[in-house]
C-alpha cells in the first residue's frame, strides 16, 4: 500500500471481505447535523486516546473530513456530493453522525440514498447491557444479541405510488385483469421484493460473523406463515445459504430436538427460526436465547429498537451498514436539533459505533479499551442529562465531559 496525499494509507479487502488495514489506514468521517458535531467531537478524543494506548503510537487513524446532509447542501451545493461517496469507496471504513434530509430535495431519506449508492446491505445492530443503565425491564443483562437486517429490499426498496396516482390506477388495473385480484378503490400500493440474492449474503454475513465471534446460534425471523412468497423465502433462502456454505458448522434446531435430544453437538451453531410476532415476545420473555438474528427489512427495523429499549434506549445503540466494498458506522439516534451546539447530548451511541468500527478493522485491543472504560463510567454514574434524569444519585455532566471520563477511565 503507498502513502497518499491524505497523510495515511488506504483499507483495502481481501478476497473474502476481510479489511486489511495498515498502521496508519484514511478513515472518512462525517460529522452529521444537528447534535452530530457535538457527538463527534466527544467521540473523537476516545478514539483516538484508545488507539494510541492500546498500540503505544505504532497505529494512527488518518482522519478525513466528509460531507452529506444540511452541511454539504449549505457548501458544496448536494446533500450528499458524488465526491463524499467515491471518498467512502476509497477509504473502505467511514463513521458517521446522524443527517437531516434537506426539505426540498426530493430525496426521502438521505440516509437511505447513501447505503442504497455503496450497496450496505447488510444493517448490524449489537444490542448488550451496561450495568447501571436504568431499563424497563427485570434482566436487561440477558440481552445481548446482534441484529444483521437486510437493507436493500423489502419496504426500503420504496417501491410505493399514492392512492389515485396515474401509476397506482394503472398497476390496479392490471392486478384486475390480468391476475383477477381486487383491490379497495383509491388504494395505496406498495410492492415488497425479497430475492435470492439479498437475503443470502445477509444470511451469509450472519452466519459467518456467529462462527468469528464463537456465538451459539443465528435465528431468521420473518413473517413466512403470510407473506409466503416474500418473508417465508426468507426462510426458505436462508436455511439452504446456511446447508449450502456452512453444513460443516450449523445444524438446524429441529435436528438437535430429533437427533441429539436438545443437546447442541460440539462446534455447531444453531439455525433457528421465528415468526416476527413470536420474536417479539421471545426477546422480552427469554432474552437468553438468542444471539445473532438475521432478518428482512421491516422485521429488522422495529425489532432493533425494541431489543434496544430493553437495555436503555437508543442514546446508547450503536449501528453499522456493512457491503462487500465498504462499511459505515453510525450513531443510531437522529439529529436531536433541539440540542444542537450546546454540548448535552450523550455521545454513547457514537463513541460504540466506533468500538465496532475499531472491531471491524481487526484493533480490537482499542475497541476493549473503550468498552470497558465506558462501562465504567456508567458505573460510577457518570452520564449525560438524559441517563441523569432516570437514574438516581447521577453526576451529571456534558457530552465532550462524557468522553474524556470515558478516556480518564482507560486502564
Ligand atoms: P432524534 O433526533 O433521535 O431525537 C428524538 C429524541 O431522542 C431527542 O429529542 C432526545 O430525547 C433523544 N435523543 C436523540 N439523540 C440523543 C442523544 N445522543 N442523547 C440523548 N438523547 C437523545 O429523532 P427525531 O427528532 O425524530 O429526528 C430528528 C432528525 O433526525 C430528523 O431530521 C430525522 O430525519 C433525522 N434522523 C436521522 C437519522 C440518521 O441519520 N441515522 C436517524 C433518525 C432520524 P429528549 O427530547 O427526551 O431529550
């Protein structure tokens, strides 16, 4: 790898998708709107104290500034520039604040745009306790599992025309003739594709991120006793992705009923399977029990943050969007503009986007070192206003003081 005009050296991927990063790897952030600044410049410090403890000055991130949202429409004239795209392709890794989309620009989501524009297709999701954190329910430190939700189909494929559209009319028309199906007058339409393709390499990743970690089991949740052609192929595509590429290392859960008597055989990692209304409950009632879960769009969408309230919300949710080409780290909250600039917000969900930004690229020395730091400062009940105002006897302090509690803390 050469040195760049950007003052460290590219992320590249190897055959198999794994990144291998230099000691001195470009990494692209952008700021975000709204109360993305003051997050990132909590969250900055962190990182960058976290790296040169765990490695003694031998690794450095080479930050580079990138542009979407209010920002980059304000000064580059797009909300989210071709340049801050191809600069993402570039640098592999990038992290993220959250982004207004411009009222205006026709675009409905930004966020949106820019996963469907690097192909991100897969939106993963850790979801564990910190203790301390006040939670709704009795055993919030039984949760601790990962969603991996498909991000390219299903409802994000925005696929829709309103009621009385051209398009709408003539879609239910064609339903009408040639397919002798019905629809209510004036109705709504909306087309959900799930393929082959998308799901197995959500799939795949699942599966593949389960056997990395040593984690017992990938549950696929879909909504396949109705939807069977979309949801319940979900089902279908994933079982044969996890026979097909990993027969060796899985074993479905109905095998261990009939043939092991319910015990799991040594080195297998259990493929189960829940309906999404089932699922809801399961991860209320017997959080335990799940690890990875693998799942369509929408399932994904309002499963995320339900696991995450179980654990305090989405203050402290980290994400990323993962492709084949490139990953993106993001706060999972949005802009909190009523906030913006004045330094309170809590950076937590920012600074564990960058713990598994630091995962990704294999530093997890650095990564450790954050988490563990975080933990502790919640423990000594150190938290910005919004943890404050639940928990009892609570200091509370800013967001940038936050983060350089979090840094004081690193062993
Ligand atoms: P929001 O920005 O997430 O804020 C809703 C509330 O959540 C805030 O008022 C605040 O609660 C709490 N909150 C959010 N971030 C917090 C943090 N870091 N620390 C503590 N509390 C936090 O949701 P919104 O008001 O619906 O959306 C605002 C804008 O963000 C919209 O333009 C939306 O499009 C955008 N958005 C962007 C993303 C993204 O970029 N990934 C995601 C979602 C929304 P209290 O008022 O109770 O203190």
């Amino acid at each position: 790898m050469k040195e760049t005009e950007f003052g460290g050296q590219w992320i590249t991927l190897d055959a198999r998708g794994k990144a291998d990063v230099p000691t001195n790897p470009n990494v692209g952030f952008i700021q975000g709107d709204g109360t993305g600044p003051d997050i990132w410049a909590a969250a900055r410090p962190v990182f960058e104290a976290a790296v040169l403890r765990a490695y003694s000055g031998e690794r450095k991130i080479h930050w580079l500034e990138l542009f979407a949202g209010e920002r980059a429409a304000r000064e580059k004239g797009a909300a989210l520039p071709q340049e801050t795209i191809e600069m993402i392709r570039k640098s592999v890794v990038a992290i993220k604040g959250p982004l207004t989309t411009p009222v205006g620009t026709g675009l409905r989501s930004l966020n949106v745009l820019l996963r469907q524009r690097l192909d991100l297709y897969a939106c993963i999701r850790p979801v564990s306790y910190f203790a301390g954190i006040p939670s709704p329910v009795r055993h919030p430190e039984k949760v601790n599992m990962i969603i991996f939700r498909e991000n390219t189909e299903d409802v994000y494929a925005g696929i829709e025309w309103e009621s009385g559209s051209e398009e709408a009319n003539k879609l239910a028309k064609i339903l009408q003739e040639d397919f002798k199906v019905s629809l209510p007058a004036g109705a709504g339409i909306g087309i959900k594709p799930i393929s082959p393709g998308a799901t197995k390499r959500l799939v795949r990743r699942a599966i593949a991120y389960a056997i990395e970690r040593g984690l017992p089991s990938v549950t696929l949740v879909h909504k396949g006793n109705i939807m069977k052609f979309t949801e319940g192929a979900f089902r279908k595509w994933g079982y044969e992705l996890a026979q097909e590429e990993f027969g060796d290392r899985t074993i479905t859960e109905a095998d261990v009923q009939l043939r092991f008597g319910g015990r799991t055989p040594e080195g297998k990692i259990v493929i189960k399977e829940r309906i999404t209304d089932s699922m809801f409950q399961q991860v209320l009632l017997r959080p335990e029990e799940y690890s990875v879960i693998a799942t369509s769009n929408l399932n994904g969408d309002y499963l995320s943050d339900a696991i995450a309230a179980q654990v305090g919300g989405l203050g402290m949710a980290p994400g990323a969007n993962i492709g084949d080409n490139a990953a993106v780290f993001e706060a999972t909250h949005g802009t909190a503009p009523k906030y913006a600039g004045l330094d309170k917000v809590n950076p937590g969900s920012m600074i564990l986007s960058g713990v598994m930004m630091l995962e990704y690229m294999g530093w997890t020395e650095a990564a450790e070192l954050i988490r563990q730091a975080l933990g502790r400062t919640i423990k000594e009940r150190i938290v910005t206003y919004d943890l404050a105002r639940q928990m009892s006897g609570a200091k509370e302090v800013k967001c940038s003081e936050f983060g350089q509690h979090v840094i004081a803390f690193m062993a």
